[in-house]
C-alpha cells in the first residue's frame, strides 16, 4: 500500500471517511501501528512526557525531535508523518520557524504541527509558502499550559467565537489540517463543519473529522490515563507481567534451559 499523503487526508474528510491518528516516537512501536492501519503518525512533543519523564512539553528540543523523527520515518513507510515544532523554536517568526522545520523535514517528516491560532497565522503562511504542509493545533495547547492554567477544557463560553476565529485563521493562513484538543464536543462539530480542512480531535466528542491518541493512553501503559482516553489495551499491565516472569524464571534457573543453549544446536 502506498503512502498516505496530505491530500488523502482532504478526501477523508470529503468523502467522509474518518482519519485515525496516533503519536509514535520510536522504531519499535511505530511499525506496529502501521501493520495496524493507522494512516498518520504524529511524532509529538508529548515525547517529554511519555518517553524523555519530563511532567510537561517545553523542556523538549528540537535535537529530541529530529531524533525521535528520524526512528519513525526509518522504520514505516505508509503513514503520514507528522512532527510537532517543539516550544521555543518557531514562534518568534518565519524565519526560526522554517529553520526548525526543515531540520524536522530533513529527519524524515513529511508535514509539521505547531500550536496557536490567530497568533501563528502569520508564521504558518510564511512555512506554507515554503512548500512546508502544516497542521494546527489549538484549543488547549501544553505548550501553553502556563498560560491557560494546566490542562483544561478550552472554548467555554465567550472563548467560544475565540476559538473559531483561531481556526479559521489556521485554515486561511494554509495549514492542511487541524488538531482540537480538549474542546467541547458541540463546539468542535460546529468548527468541523465551518473548516473545510480535516479537524482531528482529542477530547474534543466524535465529531471531528478524525482522532489523536498518545499511545501509551490508547494501549494502557501506565496506571493513569486522561478522562477522555480510552484504554484500548493493558499493555502496561502484559509488559510487567513478561518482565516478571523473566525475573522468575532467571531466579529460579528455569532460564535459559537447554533449548536455549547454544552448544545444543551446534
Ligand atoms: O504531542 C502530542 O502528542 C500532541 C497530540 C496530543 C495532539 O500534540
Ligand atoms: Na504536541
């Protein structure tokens, strides 16, 4: 099968057909969710809190990302691949921003993300101009998160025509798509229907043109997971239980045994 483009996304969206997502940040996991039919991998900065024990996004360099870019782009060959441009790297303007993403184009991605709205517009454009694909990214933005309070629900109330002009702008500034995260469901219908790019929600209801998952909540690997997650495995749990037996059957000298030996095989 061959590539998943950006404008496969356009004609999910057209047609109707959902777009799933999900973040990949190494060479052991990503071919999985290939094999799994996943049509984009989203290399996000949540790389500091799910791999790097970071508790937020903004220690992440571009240097983590390009690594981690590199690991998926050579280990996949269907997916879409998409990196987040990592807090402190793009927003001064145009100019840093095509720096960085072209350090992340040059490791193997094939589109960036970055968050913002209105603010970005301008920066967004000036990387479309470049032949850059963008995605967006608004409603609660971690990068943000001391800005906004912590993680919370955007887009209540007033801040609701905010957000639609935030996205808006995304669509006219150029960008290929749009990520909603943590936006009440009714809100992000109505932006899905007022944008003609693909929006892709998390904790954002089902409307949205596609889903975004990190991983490790998609496959239960730790013991917390957000609200609007859901576990669709107990991969954590599967992983100690072979690490466990591992230690046993060491401790015990049950392993290796004898088919494990490698005189027995010469
Ligand atoms: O970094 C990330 O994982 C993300 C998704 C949650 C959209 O930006
Ligand atoms: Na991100």
């Amino acid at each position: 099968t061959s590539r998943v483009r950006v404008h496969h996304l356009q004609q999910a969206k057209d047609s109707g057909e959902k777009i799933t997502m999900l973040t990949a940040y190494d060479a052991l996991v990503a071919p999985i969710f290939e094999s799994a039919g996943v049509d984009t991998l989203l290399v996000g900065d949540s790389l500091g809190n799910v791999v790097l024990g970071f508790d937020s996004t903004i220690p992440v360099s571009l240097d983590d990302m390009v690594r981690a870019t590199g690991a998926v782009s050579r280990s996949v060959s269907r997916p879409l691949i998409i990196a987040d441009l990592p807090f402190g790297t793009y927003e001064s303007g145009v100019e840093a921003a095509f720096d960085s993403s072209v350090a992340l184009m040059k490791a193997g991605a094939h589109a960036i993300k970055l968050e913002g709205g209105v603010s970005r517009a301008s920066i967004i454009a000036g990387l479309v101009a470049n032949g850059i694909p963008v995605m967006g990214h608004i409603g609660y933005t971690p990068q943000a998160e001391h800005a906004l309070g912590g993680p919370r629900l955007q887009g209540r109330g007033n801040a609701a025509q905010r957000l639609i002009e935030d996205a808006i702008a995304v669509e006219k500034a150029g960008a290929f798509g749009i990520v909603l995260e943590m936006v009440p469901g009714k809100l992000a219908a109505e932006v899905t229907r007022k944008l003609s790019i693909p929006t892709i929600g998390i904790g954002a209801g089902p409307d949205c043109d596609g889903q975004v998952l990190v991983w490790s909540d998609m496959a239960g690997m730790t013991d917390w997971s957000p609200r609007f997650a859901r576990r669709f495995g107990e991969v954590g749990t599967a992983l100690r239980e072979a690490a466990s037996d591992y230690v046993n059957a060491v401790v015990s000298d049950s392993f290796p045994s004898a088919e494990h030996t490698r005189e027995n095989h010469e």
